[in-house]
C-alpha cells in the first residue's frame, strides 16, 4: 500500500500546480474546437448538397480547408517562433471556433469555403 499512497501524493501535488489546471481547462476547452473540425468534415458535404444541389463542388470547397491547413500553419510558424505557444494557440482556437459563423452569415459556396 505504500506504492498507492505515494502515487496518491503525487497526483494531488501535481493538482496543486496552476500549470496542471491550466493545461487540464485548456484540453477541456479545445476538445470542442476538436469536435468542430471534424463536424465540418462529415457535416458539410451534406449540408452543401441540401442546400445549394447536387453540382455543387463539395469536395472542392473540402480541398480548401485541407490546402489553408497545409499551407498556413509553417507560415504563421516561421513568422511567430519567437511568440510563447500559447498566445498563439488561443486565437487559433478563437477563429475555429468561428468558422461556421461564416456559413450561416453568408449561406454560399464561399461562406462554406471559410468554414
């Protein structure tokens, strides 16, 4: 048993740091942005054949977002690396939240495009 109780200790040490619970309501908070990428994923296709018909490029709006999420991030990387990681993820997890504010403000091919 005094493996357990150390074990015991430990955690409740980690859980006394602020960076433990900074992190822990970070994962917490990001796990929905998470959710909503992949809702645009299996979400969108359908929604964009409902809305404006079947000739429409879905799987071309689709590219988009797979092309901004190759090309965009070693950019904004080699341009902020001296940043602190942090400040930097939030407003990324800001704008991704976001995005589907776009669709429902400009119901359109190109609305679709930025989510």
């Amino acid at each position: 048993f005094s493996g357990l109780g150390q074990i015991i200790h430990q955690v409740f040490a980690l859980l006394r740091i602020r960076n433990t619970w900074r992190v822990l309501i970070f994962g917490f908070a990001s796990f929905t942005i998470a959710m909503n990428w992949t809702a645009s994923e299996m979400i969108l296709p359908p929604f964009l054949e409902r809305r404006f018909g079947e000739d429409i490029p879905i799987y071309t709006i689709q590219s988009v977002n797979l092309f901004g999420c190759l090309i965009l991030p070693p950019i904004v990387g080699a341009t902020t690396s001296g940043m602190e990681d942090f400040s930097l993820i939030m407003p990324g997890l800001w704008i991704m939240a976001t995005s589907p504010i776009f669709v429902a403000m400009f119901p359109s091919a190109a609305g679709a495009c930025v989510w």
